[in-house]
C-alpha cells in the first residue's frame, strides 16, 4: 500500500516575522460589555475601560485585547466566568507579546518599576491599585524576555504564582533578565 507521507513541522516555527492580523474596534465593540464576574475579581471600571475589557456572550467568556508595544491589537485572550479556561485565538503566539506592555509605556512611562506576572487577571489587580504591571500570560518565553528587555524600566518586581510552575517561571525571568534589569522577587 502506497501511503502519502505525512510532513510534521516538528520545530514548530514560531517566527515573528509572521505577518499580523490585527483586530479592528469593530470587532472589540461585539464584546464592550461587563459581566458580575469583571467584578468579583475586583477590576474597577477605570481599569474595565482602560484595557478594554469586555465579555463574549457566544463563549461565556471575559474578553482581554492583548496589544504589541505600538498598541494594535493583535488577538484576545478570552477566559471562562465559570471555571478557569483560557483561550487564545488559532495561530498565535503569545509568547510573542507581553499583556500591559504597552499600557505601562503609555501610562506609566517615568515609573522606575513594573510588576510581572503570569495571568492577565493579576496584573490587572495591581493596575487597580495604580501599580503598573505585566503579564506573560503563562509562564514566559519565546520574545518576551526581549521585550522586556527593551521596555524603558529600570526594575521588574516579580510577582508569579505560588507554585511550581510560578517557581519556573521566576527562576527563568532571573536568568534571561539578570544582566539587562535590576529584578525583586515578590
């Protein structure tokens, strides 16, 4: 029997050189909605409008538009209200991207330090408290360490989760960013 042959990308090329689609406000405006959920994890409305933060009624989801550093849009992060499943759109790398990078440049541009973390939820409780922060949405890797890199603050603050995985991730960012920033560990 003659069978085709089946070609894997084994090295799964995550170039950024990959042209991008950004999302339009049409799009976003489907999702320009709040949800109880928005509250119950403390956002404010100050923060709810800053980042755009909506609900897809389709998917019972929080919508979260995650920005490149001229601040387009370049795919959503949707997170289930009723249990913690995250989605992010066929075909993108997040890895590429750092959630708030661009608010805290915009915002926050003469702060001498920025908090990271791994989910979009909590770095949005710190904005809450006017602190700016950052998320990986994960626990880093691909271009992130660069952009963080290049971002113009002095000092990150660490501030990932308190597990094995957020261990992972602190030890990771301590050594791709030990030479390029002062960092503290939360």
């Amino acid at each position: 029997a003659n069978r085709p042959k089946l070609n894997l990308n084994l090295t799964r090329d995550k170039s950024i050189d990959k042209e991008v689609k950004y999302i339009d406000d049409k799009e976003l405006d489907g999702y320009r909605y709040t949800h109880p959920y928005m509250y119950k994890r403390l956002l404010t409305d100050d923060v709810i409008e800053l980042f755009d933060i909506g609900f897809d009624k389709e998917t019972n989801c929080i919508t979260m538009p995650v920005h490149d550093l001229d601040g387009k849009t370049v795919f959503i992060q949707r997170r289930s209200v009723n249990g913690k499943y995250h989605h992010y759109d066929r075909g993108v790398d997040k890895t590429n991207y750092v959630y708030g990078a661009y608010e805290c440049i915009k915002y926050h541009k003469n702060s001498g330090s920025v908090v990271i973390c791994e989910s979009i939820l909590n770095a949005l409780t710190f904005w809450t408290v006017d602190i700016p922060a950052v998320a990986l949405m994960g626990l880093g890797g691909g271009n992130q360490y660069n952009i963080l890199k290049k971002l113009p603050f002095k000092s990150y603050i660490i501030a990932m989760d308190p597990d094995i995985r957020g261990d992972k991730g602190r030890d990771n960012l301590i050594q791709k960013l030990k030479n390029s920033k002062i960092l503290y560990d939360f």
